[in-house]
C-alpha cells in the first residue's frame, strides 16, 4: 500500500499523469477514432453501411464486456486493470492494423473496446487507493481529461498521406509505450486496514439505502449519454450541411479534445461550490454548446465555441460522475464508476439511432435545438432526491 510519505515522493499528478495516459489510448485512440476512418474502412474492406454500423456495435459491446468485468478485477488489482486495459487497446489497434479481413478486424475492435470499459474503473479504483482525500477529486477528474488528449491527438489523422493501417500501426505502438509507462509508473495497491474506508473488505456493498444513494447517479450519466451522442455521431454532418469544410470539421474535433482538458478543473470546481453547483454548471454549458448547432448558419467561429463548449462541458461532466460515483461507493469507486458509465454508454447506444431517425423527420439543426433542451432537465437535481450527495 502506498504510504502518506511514497504519495508525496511519487505525487499525486505522476498517477493521474499516468492513468490519464491509458485513458487517452483507450478512448482517443482505441474507441472513438474508428469514426473519423470510416470512409477508408469501408473502401478497404467493402463495407456497406449496415456492415459499418455492426462494427460500431462490436466495439460497444468490447466496452460493455470491460465494464462488466472492471469492478472484479479492480477489487483484485486497480493497478493492474489499468495495465490490462492498456494491454487490451493496443493489441486491438494491431490486430485491427494488421487484419487480412473483416472478422480479424472485428475481434481487434472488440479488443480495442474491451481495453476502454475497462479502464474507466480501473484508474478511479486506482486513484481511491493510492491518493489523499485532500486532493483525490482533483486527481480523479485531471485523469478523466485524458479522453480529451486522445480525441485532440488524434484529430488529424485522417488528414495525413498515408494509408490507414500505419496510423493504425502508430496508435498501437504509442499504446504498447503507454502501457509499459504506466506498468512502471503506477504504485502497486494490495488492500491494507489502513486506509479506513477499505478497512471491511467482507461487508455489504449494496444496500437499499445505496440504491436509493445510486440512482440519481445512474439518470445523470444515462442523460449525458442521450444528450452527447447526437454531437458525437452527427456533429460533421451537421457543419457539412451548415457549409462547412472538412478541414473546418477536423478542426472543431480537436477544439473538443483540447477544449476537453479544461474539464480537469472540475475537480477544484467542486471542491470550492459543491459538487452539485458544478454539476449543474457544466450541464448549463453544454446545453449551451450542443443549441449553437441549432443555428442556421453557426460558422467557423460558432462552431468552433460550440466544440469548445461541448469538449469542456463533457469532460467535466464525467470526471463529476466518477466524483459522484466515489461517494455512493467510497470504498470500491470502481463499482460506482461502472454503473455511471453504463448508464452512459445505454444513454448513448439509445440516443443515436432516435437522434438519425428525427434528423430525417424534422432536420439536424432541429435535434441540435432539441438536444440542447433536454441537457437542461438536469437542473432537476435542484430536487434534493435527485441530487448528488453533499459529501
């Protein structure tokens, strides 16, 4: 166990540094760059559009089986979920790199998707652990800003001359470096008595008052999921039909993850006004963020606050669902974080073929405006039942 004396000497930001590392090759890289290679996958491959949307969904269930899987293994070993979750992304990447054909393809992107349920979990187990309470919120949600590192250092990918598999290549060797990085960075966490709140390792973890405590968690993450995934899935096609370039595009991608990294100040946020006043903050601005998409012609500069908007505001809101999540279950936060993330991820996996179907009926600009409404029930948490715990 890490003493107080090893967390000053290895500090807190190096396991955050590290675990937000892995979270970049996990989501960046491994689960949501398969997007912006579409077009090329299914030049490659002969891929119809149902064919596409049936590998989107073996990576979805990649990250359900991680999810599912995470809280075991992180009660087993953090350190070592993390680590796995690394290993698990970049063998995906290469077998997806290397595939002579779709179903080598497949598995790699169920591997690839596996490697971010997993990870999630992992590093917030990991950082319960390891990490004094006085600064473990900032460190939480500075981890969590790794997703916005990889969706920034991956933007323009599609934009160099070469073929696919070695962008493909590239991310896996990053990924096997990041993995081997955080294997000799993470401190090692086997359960020790003194930390208190791990000190009952045999006792209840779920009660009735915990699911009470849970739900209002799990609605929260489930409407970030349907609140997002319009932007996630439809926000080029959105700026295309607004007259917008795919340059323009590519850079409003990475306006989302660099915008996203300011979504670490949540931690401190929250620590100063409460964890709900940041909460509600942050949904305030992404409602904010998805309506500029509403507009008829938003613009470069529109669209550009409006990824900047949505990149900040989503990034925060997760890191304060994982904040949120280490309350409800202080002593194992890796379970908490698995059921926000899957309400998320069921927030998502609805959302978006309701989000196409309406985009066809009434118009994007219209979802956007609609969508942008909708972030705006979370200020029902106003309503103590729906809040997040106080401390």
């Amino acid at each position: 166990m890490v003493t107080g004396t090893e967390e000053k000497k290895t500090g807190w930001w190096s396991i955050a540094a590290a675990g937000a590392g892995v979270i970049a090759l996990c989501y960046g890289f491994a689960r949501y760059a398969y997007g912006l290679f579409v077009p090329r996958f299914s030049e490659t491959f002969g891929l119809t559009t149902t064919a596409v949307g049936v590998l989107g969904g073996l990576s979805t269930a990649g990250y359900g089986l991680g999810l599912l899987v995470s809280p075991a293994t992180s009660r087993r070993s953090a350190r070592g979920t993390v680590i796995l979750a690394g290993a698990s992304a970049t063998i995906g990447l290469a077998l997806m790199a290397a595939a002579p054909g779709v179903v080598v393809f497949g598995a790699g992107i169920v591997l690839a998707g596996t490697g971010a349920g997993l990870v999630s979990p992992g590093v917030a187990q990991l950082i319960g652990e390891t990490v004094g309470s006085p600064v473990r919120a900032r460190a939480q949600t500075w981890a969590n800003t790794g997703t916005g590192l990889g969706l920034a250092a991956s933007a323009f990918t599609p934009l160099l001359a070469f073929g696919w598999p070695a962008v493909w290549w590239a991310f896996a060797v990053i990924g096997a470096g990041m993995t081997v990085l955080a294997w000799r960075t993470l401190p090692r966490t086997p359960w020790s008595p003194e930390i208190p709140e791990l000190a009952e390792p045999t006792a209840p973890e779920i009660t009735a008052a915990t699911g009470r405590r849970a739900a209002p968690l799990v609605v929260n993450s489930v409407l970030i999921g349907a609140t997002s995934a319009p932007y996630w899935t439809f926000s080029n096609s959105r700026l295309a039909e607004a007259g917008l370039s795919p340059v323009a595009a590519t850079w409003c991608w990475a306006t989302i993850g660099v915008a996203g990294l300011l979504g670490g100040l949540a931690g401190r946020a929250a620590g100063h006004t409460g964890l709900r006043n940041a909460n509600l903050a942050a949904w305030t601005l992404a409602a904010a963020g998805i309506a500029l998409l509403a507009l008829p012609r938003p613009g470069l500069a529109g669209a550009l606050l409006s990824s900047a908007l949505f990149g900040t505001s989503y990034m925060a809101l997760t890191g304060l669902c994982i904040l949120w999540a280490t309350r409800v279950f202080p002593a194992r936060p890796a379970r908490g974080v698995t059921w926000s993330f899957a309400g998320l991820g069921a927030g998502q996996t609805a959302a978006s073929p309701l989000a196409g179907a309406a985009g066809s009926a009434i118009g994007l600009a219209a979802v956007f405006g609609l969508t942008g409404l909708a972030a705006l029930l979370a200020w029902s948490q106003l309503t103590p039942r729906l809040a997040p715990p106080s401390s």
